[in-house]
C-alpha cells in the first residue's frame, strides 16, 4: 500500500533540515511520491520481494512490496537520529564558539601601598635559628647542666621556653618615627631549676640576636623577687608520670572497673583540672576519668571518677593519690573504694563501653559528601601584601605576631599612614567552671599557662578560613631544645561580608543607587586548648574601623551526672552532665590616637523637659548630649556588671576640620557571667576581670595583666592587675585600654557533639568618632554610583557590571593537612 502524507512526513524539529533540501529522501518531495519510470511487466507475487532488487512498481497498479516499505521507513529513522545529532553537536559548537570558557586567573599582585623596608621586623617572633642560637649560649653559658625540657623531670634544670622580647616602647619609635637607630634584637629566655639548693623559675633576656653575647637575670625587676618553683606550669613530662600514676593505682579496683565502666582501667583517659590545692605551695590536681575512644572528644564520656594526685615533690616517686571520688562519694584510695564496692557498701552505675560507630561526641560525618559550597576567591590574586611578618591592606598597616602563652599580637597599626594603636594583644582566656563533681568544681583554667600561641595549630583550607586565604607558619620553643613549627597556622584574607557597608537608594527628588560592598582585612588563628577551641579574629575595615572578635567552639567539658546535677547545668547524654562555666577573655590596646597623648571621654544621652517654644501650652522631652572628661584611672575602671557610657572614645590634642577632637570611639560586644567574689581567695589573680574596661597610663613595668604563674598560684599571683589602677591622672596621657568581654555558657543537648559558633561570640570594635572629615571608605575604589540618567550596566560607573567579562576559575592549591606531624602524643594509657 502506498503510505500516506502524514506516515512519509518526518515530525517538525528544531534540529531537523526539511526532508526537500536534504537529499536524504529521493522518492519524495514535498510530502509527494516522485513518479517513476517503471516497465508494464506484471508483478509476480509469488516471487520474493523483499529480496528482488530487480522489482519495480508501477504509478497506478501495484502496491509496493510492504517488507521494503518497512525497511526504507526503518533507515529513514535512523538517518533522522544522526541528522539530529549532528545539528546538536553544530550548535554546541557555534555556543562555545560564542562565549568562551573561563579561563585561569591572572594573578595581579597589589601594589604596596606602604614601603615595606624592615622596620616591621622589630616587632617580629623569633626564628627557629634564633631561637636555636639562643639555646646553644645558654648551654654554653649559664655554668650549670642543662636537660632537654622535653624530657626533663622536675628535679632537672631546663630552659622552658624562649620568646622575643621586645624593645621599650619609646625606643622603638625613635626608629619607627625619628630616624633613630634599630634596637638590639633581643629574646626571653624562661628557665627552670630544679637542681638548685633553692629552686625556683628564673628569666634572662639574652641577646644581641643572631649572635648573643650576654644574658642578664630579669627575674627580680620584673616581678620584685625570685618566682617560687611551684608556681611553673605543669610539664608534659610530669602529666606522663601522672598519667602512669593513676593507671597504676586503678589497677587497685579491678572488680569496681569491671562493674561502673566495663574497662579494666587501660582504656580510661584522665583530664587536669586547675588550679592545684587551696594555698601558695600546693600542688595537688584532681583528674577526671573518661572513656577514651580513638578518634572522638572523650571530654563527654566520664565514667565517674576522679583521683587527687599530689605531685609537689621534686622526686617523682614520692607523688601519690591522697583521694578518690565515685558518684557522689569520697575514699583515701583505690583500695579503699575497691573495698567498699565488694561489701556492697557502694551504688555503682553501670556505664556501657562506647562503641565506635556510635559514641557520643563523634564528629565522623553521617552522610556522605554533597555538592561543594560557595566558594570565595579573587579573580586577580589577593589584594593584600604580605610580606615577613608586615601586611597591607586599602590603607591598612599591620604588624603581626603570636606569643607562645598568651596567642595573637598586632603592632604599630596604621591607616592611611597614621598611626591609631602601637599594640593590639589578646592577654588571657579563663574558663570557670560549677559542677557538683571536685574536678569540676574547682576548675578555674587560666589557658596563657598552657599556652594559647604554642596551640594554635595548623588551620584547615577551606573550614578555618576560606580555601584561598594566605597561610603562614609560626615557630615557637616551648619545652624543648629544639624550636618547632606550626604550619599554616595563621591566616590572612579578605571576606566579602556579603553586606553594604554602606548604600542607599533614592526615590524622593531625584533617582539614583550609591554602596559599597563590605569588605574586610581578617587575620585569624585558632587555638586548641585541651576541649576548647578558640578562634581568634582581627579585622580591618575599609571605613578605618577595627574589629575583634572571639568564637569559641570544640567540646564541652562534662562531669558524671548523679544527685542534683541540674543544679550546675544540663543532662547532655546518660551519664553526662555538661556543666556551667564562663568564659572571660582579656586584651591589651595601647592606642594612639593622633599622636600619644590621648584622653577619655564618655557622652550619654538624657532627657529634659521645655515647653515648645512656638507653642508654650505645650511641652516637649528633648534629648541631649552629656560629655563628661575621666580624668583619672578610678574614674575608667567600670565594673564587668555595670553599664558602659554609651559612647566612649580616646581622643587626640587636635581637631578636626569640624572642630570636634579627632577620636576612636570603643564599643564593646559582650555578655559576661559574674565575676568571682571579692572574697574569693584567689580573685586576685584574675583580677582584670573585675572591670569591663580599665583605661590606665602606659607603663613599661606593666606589659601584661597576667603571668602565666598565676594559674598553679593563684592564692599569691605573681601579676595582679588590680594593682595597676591607682587613680593616676589619664588626661593628655599615652593610654592603655584593657577590655573583658565574655559570656556565660549553660550546656544543652545542642552542644553535643560539640559547641557551634554561632550565638557564641564576643568582642569588641574601635570606630573613628570624627577621627575624619568624613567618611574615608568615600575613597575605596569597591564604591558604585548610578542614577536613572546614567547607565547602570556601564563598567566606569559600576565595577560590578564588569564581572562577567572578568569571569575567571580560580587558581585552586592542592588540599594538603600536616598538622598532626608536629605533634607528640603521650603513650596509650595501658602501655605507660
């Protein structure tokens, strides 16, 4: 039978040529079969058509052979398929043809907007040959034997730590400023002896690096006499022999083990506690037992144990533990607890061994990886300089730095080539801590004793800071001879806050669009402080404003639920309390505004009443502005509970082009718990946290607001800020402001397996305060301005519409981790 128009007829398709023009189909045209010239020779239907190549068809007789009919609509299918593909494949060849893939990056380095010529490097750490250097003379020097910290035990003498130290302030700007020489570059060296007739901690400033050449004793006109030996921090060495301890002794309850916590004691990790006793000259610490599972925070699976071990002595043979505590119960040892459970004079819980697929506190993903994220980047490399330890940054100078003990420290930062603070240094971290557990409750840790620089270890790309920030190591010497690295463990970049610093848009008068986009300066690192994990921020804003801000993260630290628990905190898990605490942190800014004589003023508003003056029957509550001068440092010491001024702002000797006192205002991001009682016995050691804001004069006697042998004795602090506010006059002053902030926090369910960070930030923010003429951000070239007469989409009044020609992939760096290779873990428990 002869098919009809609409079976010969391909279907009408966008990559599909008309059947007439192709050429494909010789026997149609237009839908229509072509006549043929054919013989009258009848057809046979007997003979095998399908097969006969010889048969022909007549226009108006015979039907055509339908097994032949079928096989050309079979091939002219086919011949459509790969006519579609090839007009598919034209045409992604004709798109790509027309907008071009991405292609790499161009690397544009940013001119320095600030010569970088080395002065910087006065504020730099030490370098490990510097710091080797500085090990090679005192072994060579001090006369007596010195053991290698690292496996030093507390009879030995060893050099604990060596860090920069740091020329006097005004020696320092005579070279930044005057023209003056560069001071000596010198370092601190913290020994211990313990193979003294007379132990004690003794500091030597020795110098003049990379060669030194003398040494002298600072111990005495730093702290006004020789500091006790059992005021050192806590070695690593001891915390291995104390670890061997307890393990000993819990081989003293095996049925007791058995019974509360499935273990033989092998498997059990213990955790410090501090401070270490009641009174100077103790050294007594209570250890909190925990299920320890390879690969997960075991700081939330206490078993109900704690042991108070006393290890004062010199000889490490003479420690022991004076008592034990077991679900809400206190014993002389082990064996006495052994003793009491086999009596069944003893309630024992019963808590299950953690397995590892299902441990609480695990951080293993639960679901495999998804799509990537969003992912920022620079189409034309950083546009920061860094260069040694000095970055720039859109008007930004900044020198950068890390102490072993007390973490990041900022120098001698400028904004358009002024100088506004010669130090900006985070000075402690304290955790306080309620439970109904000992360990818990008597745990105040001051973390610059354990090292807040010295554990701030090798950030992740792309989870710490953005995958293309810029890394840097830092190196530091800390309980041994030998000065260890940390890669990678600060970081510098710029953030697109995805936020207008500022913009507006006008549909009264007259239409137009004017922001700027808020971009930030961030140097951040993060410290790992036994279960917490801090990350330190300072960030720099193209409006000249700074920034700094903490959020804390990583496990809660837990006691054993049993009795009235909730009392001191929330039920996190069947066994485990996640118990109260605060965190206080403390900075040092030593600003300099305009120059260094600055003064402290406070503005706050009031209300007073008048009548309208256009309407005297009437009567209005006007505001005002009240502006108080603190002339003197009692005046600026304002108590952690009590209210800033609203405004509050270092002011410099001259004016603006307004005539107001060119300024830095400080504004403080906080919610802190309570402070200890003024009649805690040792308050006095953490001081500082008495006052949210303590404004006192710059003093080369007072460096720091704490010392890191105030944590092991805190009952005779070695440093107590207090003592710096003795209502000295701080007008016309060079100005130190020493800032609180912090927050306390009540575990919940949420905090398992650890602590986010979000709602879990402090800080605070230094803003000019008519420190200009007007807004300096006016001159970032990141501002866009367009109107409803001027085109919105052209690149020289609108960067943003450049984007898509600037289009580029991102040079990514290869994903590379190595910070576990720096580290030395202790022993397994049963293998001590």
């Amino acid at each position: 039978m002869v098919p009809s128009k609409s079976q010969a007829r391909p279907k009408t398709s966008p990559y599909a040529l008309p059947a007439s023009s192709s050429g494909l189909f010789p026997e149609w045209k237009n839908g229509e079969k072509k006549k043929k010239k054919t013989t009258n020779q009848p057809h046979n239907p007997t003979s095998p058509c399908c097969c006969c190549r010889s048969w022909r068809v007549s226009q108006l007789e015979s039907p055509p052979c339908p097994a032949a009919a079928a096989m050309n609509m079979k091939t002219a299918l086919i011949i459509l398929l790969l006519l579609a593909l090839a007009t598919i494949f034209a045409l992604v060849c004709v798109l790509l043809t027309r907008v071009p893939a991405p292609g790499t990056c161009q690397h544009q380095p940013p001119e320095p907007e600030v010569p970088e010529d080395g002065r910087s490097l006065v504020f730099a750490d030490l370098t490990p040959e510097e710091l080797a250097r500085v090990v090679r003379y005192l072994q060579g020097s001090l006369g007596v034997p010195l053991v290698d910290a690292s496996r030093a035990k507390p009879s030995d003498n060893c050099i604990a730590s060596v860090d920069v130290q740091l020329p006097g302030k005004a020696e320092v700007l005579q070279f930044l400023d005057g023209g003056g020489a560069r001071p000596p570059r010198e370092a601190l060296a913290v020994l211990y002896f313990g193979d003294q007739a007379d132990p004690n901690v003794t500091e030597y400033v020795v110098g003049p690096l990379p060669v030194p050449t003398y040494h002298r004793d600072v111990t005495v006109q730093k702290y006004g006499g020789k500091v006790p030996y059992h005021r050192r921090p806590v070695t690593g060495v001891e915390y291995v022999a104390i670890s061997a301890l307890i393990h000993h002794e819990l081989r003293k309850a095996p049925r007791l083990l058995a019974a509360c916590c499935a273990s033989d004691g092998t498997d059990l990790a213990a955790l410090t506690t501090a401070p270490r006793g009641f009174k100077s000259g103790d050294r007594a610490s209570w250890f909190v037992l925990f299920h320890a599972v390879a690969g997960t925070g075991y700081y939330v699976l206490p078993v109900g144990l704690e042991v108070l071990v006393e290890h004062g002595e010199l000889d490490i043979s003479l420690w022991y533990l004076s008592q034990v505590f077991y679900n809400g119960h206190y014993f002389s040892s082990m064996a006495e607890l052994e003793g009491a459970f086999v009596a069944g004079l003893l309630e024992v819980i019963q808590v299950e061994k953690p397995q590892d697929a299902t441990v609480m506190g695990s951080m293993r993903p639960r679901r495999p990886p998804g799509a990537p994220g969003p992912l920022q980047y620079e189409p034309q490399g950083p546009r920061y300089s860094i260069r040694n330890n000095h970055v720039t940054f859109q008007g930004w100078s900044i020198a950068f730095g890390m102490n072993p003990n007390t973490g990041p420290r900022l120098f001698d930062i400028r904004y358009r080539g002024e100088r506004i603070i010669y130090e900006l240094s985070l000075q402690e971290a304290l955790a306080l801590y309620g439970s109904n557990c000992p360990g818990g409750m008597s745990t105040r840790y001051l973390d610059g004793s354990f090292g807040i620089g010295r554990f701030a270890y090798e950030l992740v790309r792309g989870v710490d800071c953005p995958y293309t920030a810029t890394y840097v190591d830092r190196h530091y010497l800390a309980e041994s001879d030998v000065p260890r690295t940390n890669q990678n463990s600060l970081c510098v970049f710029e953030h697109d806050a995805a936020l207008p610093l500022r913009r507006h848009f006008s549909d009264m008068q007259s239409l137009y669009y004017g922001g700027l986009r808020k971009s930030v300066l961030v140097i951040r690192a993060v410290s790992t402080l036994i279960n917490y994990d801090y990350v330190w921020d300072f960030m720099f804003h193209s409006n000249g404003a700074v920034e700094v801000r903490v959020h804390a993260t990583g496990y809660i630290s837990s006691s054993f639920f049993h009795g009235r628990g909730t009392d001191y905190g929330n039920k996190v898990g069947p066994h485990t309390l996640g118990t109260m605490h605060l965190h206080h942190i403390h900075y040092k800014v030593d600003l300099d505004i305009d120059g260094q004589l600055n003064s402290l003023e406070a503005q706050d508003m009031g209300y007073e009443l008048l009548r309208a003056p256009w309407s005297l029957q009437n009567t209005l509550e006007r505001p005002f502005l009240r502006r108080d001068r603190l002339e003197r440092e009692n005046e600026a010491a304002f108590p952690l509970d009590a209210p800033l001024p609203r405004y509050l702002s270092f002011t410099g000797p001259r004016p603006n082009r307004w005539g107001h006192a060119r300024s830095y205002r400080l504004q403080v991001v906080s919610s802190p718990g309570k402070h200890l009682p003024d009649s805690s016995s040792m308050e006095r050691a953490v001081s500082w946290g008495r006052y949210k804001l303590a404004v006192t004069r710059r003093k080369e006697e007072e460096p720091t607001s704490t010392s890191v042998y105030n944590q092991n004795d805190p009952w005779t602090p070695t440093v107590v800020f207090a003592d710096f506010i003795n209502n000295e006059t701080i007008t016309n002053e060079d100005l130190v402001a020493w800032i609180t902030v912090g927050f306390l926090h009540v575990p919940h369910a949420e905090d398992i397996p650890n602590t986010v960070t979000v709602g879990n930030s402090v800080g605070f923010f230094l803003r000019p305060y008519n420190y200009f003429d007007e807004d300096p951000s006016v001159d970032s070239p990141d501002s866009i301005y367009f109107s409803s007469e001027r085109e919105a989409e052209a690149c020289e009044t609108n960067p943003l519409a450049c984007l898509p020609a600037a289009a580029c992939a991102p040079h990514l760096p290869q994903f590379r981790y190595g910070g576990f290779l720096n580290i030395s873990l202790p022993p397994p428990p049963g293998e001590l």
